[in-house]
C-alpha cells in the first residue's frame, strides 16, 4: 500500500514576513464629533446645519488671510513701480533701476531730478537744483502760503529766472551736471551726444560774456533747452543754437556795456 504524503508549507520567519495591509481609513468626522444622542430630529439638523455654517464661515477667514499672506509676499517680491509722470516724482520716490544707479554715482545731485532725466521729463528751469552755488536751506527759500478750506499749505517756490542769478556760474555747473547724468544713459549708443552738449555749452557761455544774462542769454539757454527735451534730447543733431534764436534773445540794446567785444554774429 503506497504511503501518502501530506503536504507542509515551510515555516515562515516572522521578521521577513509582509506586514498585514491597514485598516481602511475611516471616514472624517466633519461635524466635530457632535453627540447628537437624544435629540430629536428636528433639533439634530438644526445643529448640524449651525455647525456646518460656522466651518464654511471658519473655512473662509482661512481662505482671506491665506489671500492676504500671499498678497504680502508678492509686494515684498515685486519691484517697486517706475513712475511715469512729473507728478510721480514728487517726494521721496523708488527711482527705476537705471536712475538709481546713476544717483549712486552722484549722491550729491538730486535723486527726484535723475530720475525726471532719465524719464525724459526734466524742466530745464530746475537746472539749479543740479547746482552747489544754489544749495538753500528750507528757510532760505521763498515760500508761499495758500488757504485751501481748513487747510493751510506752504508751498515753496522754485524754478524762476532769479534761481540762476546774475551770472552763468549757477547754470554752468547745473548743465554740466546734467551732461554728465544724460550721457550716463545715453552716450553708450551715441557716441556724439556728449560732444554736442559740451558744444551747446560753450557756446551760452560765450554769449553770456558778451550779453546780459538775466534777460538775454539765460532766457536763450533755457528757451532753447526746454524745445530740445520737449522732442530729442538724447540725439546730438538737436543740441544746435540757431541764429534766429540767438538773434531773439542777443541783441544790441542787451549789450553789457562795459565790454569791448564784438558780437558774436550779425544779423542779416
């Protein structure tokens, strides 16, 4: 008779073995654990639905201050927006990147007006404030008061011929300043440019030791400056001093009467 023969698994090591699966998750209590025991029906769905407001309520102030911490962070992340108008660049402003480079360079020039050249909105009647000769203290300047309402205002007043003085010193050096911050930006890709303004230059001092300042060559410099940023001043072809306008502003009766120098140029 055969033998029979019954089969054995071999013996499983305890330490290798599969671990067992895990329990299914069960599902969220999303009300809180509410003990709803003994209340009527009626009374647990009012509860339920009390419950249910206040998380969706909860859930939206995490959502608003979730909105708000992201909203900060963004405004800390974002460059500080480049004013784009005279108006922007009243005050203490963030200057655009190029501008600010610049007013490292000349910490002693106005960064309000490097930033007005640099945006091409520069009023050649603040060339004094590009100047050491007219540095004034806030009680130093004239000012003006103004009732608006309740409101009392004081408002300084700036950028008139007087600023200048009565000799080119204050416009000399107010322009050679703004060469040199207009040829920080410009002169790169115009070669030319800086060679044109020294030229413009030049050419009003020349004029100024023939001719009056106040009412003759200032008026000339300034008139003219203000035409030229009002269309190219990055483009060396527009700093040229026309003969008709020098004829304008330079005339016989504006001769300084204490110089023996003949006029520069004649009219027809």
């Amino acid at each position: 008779m055969p033998r029979r023969y019954q089969r054995r698994d071999p013996p499983v090591d305890e330490e290798t073995a599969p671990p067992p699966p895990p329990p299914p998750n069960p599902e969220p209590n999303l009300l809180g654990g509410l003990n709803l025991a003994g209340l009527s029906e009626e009374r647990q769905d009012r509860l339920i639905n009390a419950t249910i407001a206040s998380m969706q309520l909860k859930a939206e102030a995490e959502a608003r201050k979730t909105d708000a911490e992201a909203a900060v962070i963004a405004a800390r992340n974002e460059p500080p927006p480049v004013p784009t108008s005279s108006s922007q660049l009243e005050g203490e402003i963030a200057l655009p990147p190029e501008a600010l480079a610049a007013a490292l360079l000349r910490p002693d020039l106005p960064r309000t007006e490097i930033g007005k050249i640099f945006l091409n909105i520069f009023n050649p009647k603040s060339l004094y404030k590009l100047s050491a000769h007219s540095r004034f203290k806030d009680n130093e300047r004239d000012q003006n008061v103004v009732v608006d309402g309740d409101a009392v205002r004081v408002i300084k007043t700036s950028g008139t011929y007087k600023d200048f003085g009565n000799n080119p010193d204050v416009w000399s050096e107010g322009f050679l300043n703004y060469t040199h911050i207009l040829c920080h930006f410009h002169a790169a890709k115009n070669i030319k440019l800086i060679g044109a303004l020294i030229q413009f230059h030049n050419r009003i001092m020349q004029l100024a030791r023939i001719y009056q300042w106040q009412d003759g060559v200032l008026v000339l410099a300034l008139t003219r400056h203000l035409t030229i940023c009002s269309t190219t001043p990055t483009e060396p072809e527009s700093w040229s001093l026309p003969q008709d306008e020098i004829f304008t502003y330079c005339t016989e009766d504006r001769r300084k009467s204490h110089t023996n120098a003949q006029p520069i140029c004649k009219a027809p």
